[in-house]
C-alpha cells in the first residue's frame, strides 16, 4: 500500500529502522537530553531559526494549540487570517481559551490578500497577535507568508503561523521573515511517523509566556511549563515520546543531507507533474490559478458523477494507493494527493497517478465528463 495522502506520508525505511532501536528512560538518562539538544539544533536549521525550538509529544495540532493557549489572554483582541480549515480552526482556538478572534476572511481557492491584514491591523491597534496558515492543507492553497508576516512586524503584531504541511517542503525563513511562533508537525514534509509538534518560539513570545506563567489554562499545551522545566532545569515537564523523537531526528538527517533547496525544487517539480497528470485525465483543479498551489499537496475537484467513498476504496483495495478526500467545507467536494516528504518523488507521484486514473475509469469517469 503507499500512502500518498497529505500527512502522515510514507516513511522511508531508514526512518524506521532508527525508530526502531530500544529505548532509554527519557527522564532518567541524561544522554537522551544531550540528543534531544542535537535534535533542536537540527530543526533550528530547517526552520532557519536561532531561536528556541522545542519537540512537544503530539499530532502538530497540539502546537497550534499550544501557541493559542500560551500567548492568547482572556478578552484579547487576536487577528485570525483564515481561508481554509485550519484558519478556522485558530478561530476555534483563540475563543476556546477566552480571546476574542478579529477574522480577516478570503475565498478557499485563493490565498490570503496582505493587503487586507495590513488593513485590519491599522484598523484596529489593540490587536498585539495574529495567526496564520501557510500551506491550507484541506484546498491545497499556499499562503504568502512572508508577506503577512511582514506586514505583522511592521505594526508589532505577534505572529502565530502553522508551516505544519509547508515546513521542508518549501521555504519557511522564520526569523527574516519575523515569524515569532512558527509550528510545525513530524508526519508532513519530513515524513517521519505521527505524533510530534515542532514549536520555534521567539524571545518577543517567550516575554509573553514569561508574564502569564501559571495562569496559562492548560499544562499539556502550555509553552510555560516548557519554560520552567527545559529551559531553566534541562527537565521535561512530560516523557518525551522516545522512538518518535528518534525517528524525527533520522528523518531530519535526510533532510539536511539532500540540502533544502534541492528539496523545495524536487517538490515543485511534482508538483508540476501531478498538476499535469490531473488535468490530462479531465481532473479540475480547487485552486483557482497554478501559482496558488502549495508545491507540497495536490487538491483536485471530485468529479460529481464519481462517488467520494467508492473511488477512495477502489484505490486502496484494488489498486494499493491511498489517497484523501477533504475537511470541513471542502468534505466531499475535493480530493488531495500528499506530494510531500517521502512521496515527492516522480515514481511514487506516477504510481498514485496510475492508481487514480484506472479507479476513475472503472467507476465509469471520462475525461470530456469533468
């Protein structure tokens, strides 16, 4: 079976076989914290960060919380920018935790206009945090941001960015762009297993943290306890998930081994690739222009006439491929192919291609029927 799905990908199998070495006690044994230290220096590298990064224990989604739960105040004024999702969702968060989402909206096909950010912020100068997501993982849409966070950093908005699904996959320059918490996950780019949140945080949002302390509403999701336990103590103020750290640290290796920017180049070029393949079997792109595509996940309309559920079976049982439909809004309405990580790879884009291709077929889908 090959997962090409965005996230969790398939994993390569040096992955797995340092993932599956024997374990140590992470609290006990003072040479794990020594390479849980390299791990970080490694992620600063991806993340092209001198600030502090750490490896929380759970899905990325646990650093959006996180982020939220830490910076967010009860009645704060926060800029949420959101097209998709997962921008919804930092809506969900913000009011969760007690903070009052000032929404900055725009079309699921398209990305985030900065323009409109920067007017929000002028328009209101309470706000002192917004959140963003780079790659909207649900549509397929990359977000600019390098230019919202610009326009965050020129007012002196705290930005909060999920590069969950872009982080490896094309560039993500945290600290020249200004980004002052940017979150990441294992199981996307990187293509090691599920279950990590990669967390950089600036000394500007540590300040933040610092000045909460205790009164931050969470313990598992909270940066502060982070800050008392790792930071002032070398001690972590939970078990570390040991084989999963292993397997990202590995997983980091190839990555700086390939060097990024032959990795972002390999992933544009599958990109172009799938786009291609899609549009030769009548496929409609979601997005509504090329240049709007995330280089690191392909979404494509599902055809009306062809059966969400069927065609995802038909490709997993008689094919071998699996691939996803979408989230939200878009449930029902798109189909993703995860070209990312691992599977950024023309041979793996070309056997999920084949694979969606003789499935739409045996389903009765013509090309001149998009």
């Amino acid at each position: 079976m090959l997962i090409y799905t965005p996230g969790p990908t398939e994993v390569p199998p040096r992955v797995l076989r340092r993932m599956a070495r024997p374990i140590t006690n992470p609290d006990l044994d003072p040479a794990f914290a020594k390479s849980y230290e390299l791990t970080q220096g490694k992620l600063r590298r991806l993340m092209k960060t001198k600030n502090d990064v750490l490896i929380m224990s759970g899905e990325g989604l646990l650093g959006l919380e996180a982020a939220v739960a830490s910076l967010v105040a009860r009645g704060q004024k926060v800029l949420t920018v959101t097209n998709g999702v997962f921008g919804d969702g930092f809506v969900d968060f913000v009011k969760m935790y007690g903070g009052i989402p000032v929404a900055v909206r725009g079309p699921y096909d398209r990305p985030v206009d900065p323009e409109s950010v920067a007017a929000a912020l002028d328009a209101d100068r309470e706000i002192e945090v917004a959140t963003f997501v780079h790659c909207e993982t649900p549509s397929g849409v990359l977000n600019p941001l390098r230019e919202v966070a610009a326009a965050c950093r020129k007012r002196g908005v705290m930005l909060i960015a999920d590069a969950v699904s872009s982080l490896g996959g094309t560039p993500v320059e945290t600290d020249s762009w200004g980004v002052d918490v940017c979150l990441g996950g294992s199981q996307k780019c990187l293509s090691a297993p599920p279950g990590l949140a990669l967390v950089s945080v600036s000394e500007r949002a540590w300040g933040v943290v610092r000045r909460r302390g205790p009164r931050v509403p969470a313990y598992y999701a909270s940066l502060w306890q982070w800050e008392e336990w790792w930071n002032k103590k070398r001690l972590f103020p939970y078990t570390p998930s040991v084989s999963d750290i292993a397997a990202l640290d590995e997983a980091l290796d190839i990555a700086l081994e390939e060097g990024l920017p032959r990795a972002f180049e390999r992933h544009r070029r599958v990109s172009k690739l799938i786009l291609s393949g899609c549009r030769g079997m009548g496929l409609v792109p979601y997005p509504k222009r090329d240049d709007y595509h995330s280089p690191t996940v392909t979404a494509v309309r599902r055809p009306a006439q062809v059966p969400e559920a069927r065609l995802l079976r038909l490709m997993e049982e008689r094919h071998g491929v699996m691939i996803a439909g979408s989230w939200g809004k878009l449930s029902g309405k798109v189909l993703r192919l995860g070209n990312m990580g691992y599977n950024a790879r023309p041979r793996q884009a070309r056997r999920a291609m084949l694979a969606l291709e003789r499935a739409l077929s045996e389903l009765g889908f013509r090309e001149n029927e998009a």
